[in-house]
C-alpha cells in the first residue's frame, strides 16, 4: 500500500472528528448564527455527537496495525481511541444544557480538535510528533477554560493554564532537543537502541528530568500541580470534566510509552538499599508528593470542583505507582486505573454540572438534602465518591487494588512495599473528604423548597457513567481482559 494512503487509512478517526469541528464551525456561523443561543448550542452538540459517533464506528469496524514515519497505530490505541471518543461523546452531551457561551461553534469545534490531539497523541511514536500533539491538546484546553465570558474565575484560570502550560512546554522541548542531540534521533524505539549502545552521560539525565516535568504538568503530579485546583474551579465544569478524564488516560499512556519504549534502560533503582539515577526516582518522588498534598489539602476545601481537582493530584500519584510495579503488570495496572478513574471522575463533575446548572454554587452546602430532591442523582453521586475512594466492589478498588499488586510485586518488592504502605494510608484520608459530600447530600437538610429537574441528555449520561463505575467493579476482567489480551498481542 502507498505510504500515504497507508497514513491516511490510520489517521481517519482524527480525520473525521476534525472534519466535524469545521462542520460544527461552519454550520453555527453561517446557517443558525440568528438563531437563539440554546438553539445554536443543542444544534452544535448534536453534530458534535454526531461526528463523534461516526468516528467511533470506524474505529470499531476498521480495525487497522499501522508503523510508519512518526505514527504507531495498533489493536491498542484503536481501543483507546474508542475509549476516549466516548468520554468525548459525554462531554459533550453534558454541555448542551450548560450555558457556557453564545459561541457554540467555537466550544464544539475547540472540544473536537481537542479529542483530536488525545487521539494523535496515542498514535505517535516521535517524541517530536508527541509534542505536536499535546500543543494542540493544550492549545484547545487552555481556549475552552477561557469560554465562561461571564466569570473572572474563567478568565483567570485560562491566564495560569496558559502560563503554566507554556513553561512546562518549554521544558519539554528543550529536554526533547537534549535527547536528540545525544541521540541523533526522535524516535522511540531508535533512542532506545542508542542509549544501549553508548555509556550513561551525566547531560542525558538532565533531559530526563526536563522531559518529565512537562509529563507531570499534564498530569498535575506534584509538585507541578499549582495550575489544577484554579482551572478544575474556574473553567466551565463540563470543560473540567474533560481535563479530568480523556486528557488524563492520554497523558499516562504516553508518558509509559516513553519511558517504557525508549528508555527502559534508564530506570534506574529507587529502593532504600540499592538506588540508581533514572525515571524510578524521580517517579517516586512525584507519586508521594502527589498523593500527600492531593489528600490533605482536599481535606480542608468547601468547593466541590476544587476538592475534585486536589482528588485529581493525589490520584495522578496512585497512577504514577504502577508504573513502579512489576514490568508484567505495570501497564495493565495503569490503563485500568485510569480508564475506570476517567469515568468516575466524568460522572462526578456531570452531577456538579447539574447542580451548577439550576442556579446554584457548588460549595458543600449546595449539594444539602440533595437525596430528598434528586435521589437518583445523589445515589449516583454516592457511587463516583465510594469508587474514588476505592470502596469496594466499585470500580475504584480494584483500580488501586491492582495498582498496588504491581508495586508489591516488583523485583525489589521488600525496598518499594512501603509506597503501597503510603498509598493505603493517603486513601484511608480521601475517604474524609468523599464522605463529606456524602454527608451533606444524606445527611444535611434541604436548604432550597425546589431542585431544578435536570435535562433528560444529562439524567441519561450521569447513571450511564453510574453503571459503568458499578460494571467494572462488579465484573473488572470486562475491561482488565481486553486490556491484558491487547498487551499481550500488540505491546504499544
């Protein structure tokens, strides 16, 4: 087949998604841009999910294995790309009653081509390529924050994701351009051979750290975490659905793809009696920090949003351990516990939205007697803070329980046994400030005569979040057996 075509066939999803932004784009400015604002955004939203859905039937009808130039598209990230255009999909239904802004077709099209970069993202194989596509992930996100016209919130949570995001951007590249001079290649698999072939230089573990400091930014892994808890609050809760979720399975899968794939070598050990330079350090380092200050500083916030980013902190430290674990359960223990997190965390912030929606804040005392107002809705809710939690048999237990098998099962498990030590402990403190929302929805008396009765769209996707969380706890080999079968059959 021509090299082209050959790129061209993988690349149809990204393709088709991007075709709907400019559809969505076109359609809004020029046919209903008269029309009212709801009208434009239910118009919008429904060729957003529309685009969204067509691109989900290609991917599950045209299976395609593609490795050519800066791309790796295999079984794997067809399958991820699946996952994260029905988080889109979601995204995008709880958008349709929000009310962010006048300008639906700019909203619609922004979320699509930031969909876009998560997916060019899992099919690169070049650091360079990487880079791109997180640049227009970034570019997407940071505009989107921004969309809420009538909030300073908005505004100001844009202005620090925009200056955060362009220093940790810098680092990237700069430790990019130091991994290339070194090795005289971008690609993962080439750098990987390189580094084997030549002895350590003192230069390559500076790009290393740089590289991972743009990670942990997209991450928010302490302690590049600082931008999280404004943007979560201040951008439209729909958008920080998004950041929570999708951006989130990307980024860590990248992040293993790198370290996996191009530097293996260069792990380096972290136990207590026998330490090495490399990533295991440094991962170490930003997994415990993580889940520390995630976990206390949660504990003292009133606004649930916040609470859900500094929740979002600590949980990028749960994740960052597995890639800690042992080699044979590492990636499966992370694309686990990311995709069910992603999910939950999805949910959360869509019961948020719907409070949000009706006129009110999303303090903990918004959220007072919702049990006896929405009860469907607060048992929802009940469910996403039991799994984040990790209350079994939600979805979140097994998450965390497969994350912390991985790490006692390490090579040097007696030298490493005490992150798992660390990680039960900071999830016996999250279970504080979970139950705290639980106590105002149950427990709390009312403090409105009336709820506003959420959109049917949103009613639908919040329990269909609802029961996935439920699903893969209850049945957790749904999603860890698709996820074993495609590493074993197609690793990266």
């Amino acid at each position: 087949m021509n090299l082209y075509l050959e790129c061209l066939t993988g690349l149809t999803p990204e393709i088709i998604v991007i075709a709907t932004a400019l559809i969505v784009l076109l359609v809004d400015l020029t046919v209903v841009q008269e029309k009212p604002a709801s009208y434009r955004t239910s118009l919008g939203g429904a060729i957003t999910c529309l685009g969204i859905s067509l691109a989900m039937v290609w991917v599950a009808l045209m299976p395609c294995s593609v490795h050519v130039a800066m791309l790796a598209i295999s079984p794997m990230t067809q399958w991820l790309k699946l996952l994260l255009l029905l988080m889109t999909f979601f995204a995008a239904v709880l958008s349709w009653h929000q009310h962010i802004t006048g300008h639906a077709g700019e909203y619609f099209a922004l979320l699509l081509l930031a969909a876009a970069g998560l997916m060019l993202l899992l099919s690169s194989d070049n650091l360079l390529m990487i880079f791109i596509a997180l640049e227009l992930l970034s570019i997407s996100l940071y505009a989107l924050t921004a969309f809420d016209k009538a909030s300073l919130a908005s505004s100001e949570a844009a202005l620090k994701y925009l200056l955060f995001g362009g220093t940790s951007a810098a680092f990237t590249l700069f430790g990019i351009s130091l991994v290339y001079g070194l090795t005289g290649d971008t690609q993962l698999n080439f750098i990987a051979a390189r580094l084997r072939a030549q002895p350590d230089e003192p230069l390559f573990y500076v790009a290393l750290v740089m590289t991972l400091v743009g990670f942990g930014f997209k991450l928010a892994a302490a302690p590049f975490q600082f931008w999280a808890p404004d943007v979560y609050q201040g951008a439209p809760t729909p958008v920080a659905a998004f950041i929570a979720s999708g951006s989130k399975v990307a980024s860590f899968f990248v992040l293993a793809r790198v370290l996996l794939t191009a530097l293996p070598g260069a792990r380096g050990m972290a136990s207590w009696s026998d330490f090495l330079p490399g990533w295991a350090p440094v991962l170490v380092v930003m997994a415990v920090l993580s889940m520390v200050a995630g976990n206390v500083a949660a504990i003292v916030q009133t606004n649930v949003k916040r609470l859900l980013a500094y929740s979002a902190i600590a949980h990028a430290g749960y994740a960052l351990l597995a890639l800690l674990g042992d080699q044979r359960y590492a990636l499966s223990a992370l694309l686990f516990y990311t995709i069910t997190y992603a999910f939950t965390v999805l949910g959360a912030f869509a019961v948020v939205g719907v409070v949000e929606a009706g006129g009110r804040g999303v303090s903990l005392g918004d959220f007072a007697g919702l049990s006896r107002r929405a009860p469907v809705l607060a048992f929802c809710m009940l469910v996403f803070m039991l799994s984040l939690a990790g209350i079994p048999p939600l979805s979140g237990f097994f998450g965390k329980f497969y994350v912390f098998t991985a790490v006692a099962a390490a090579p040097a498990q007696l030298s490493l046994l005490w992150l798992v030590v660390v990680g039960v402990a900071a999830s016996a403190v999250s279970l504080y400030y979970y139950l705290e929302v639980l106590k105002q929805i149950y427990a709390a008396p009312p403090n409105s005569s009336s709820w506003p009765r959420p959109a049917l769209s949103s009613r639908v996707t919040i329990v269909a979040l609802a029961v996935i969380v439920v699903a893969l706890g209850c049945a957790p080999d749904l999603l860890l057996g698709n996820i074993t079968a495609l590493l074993k059959s197609h690793p990266f």
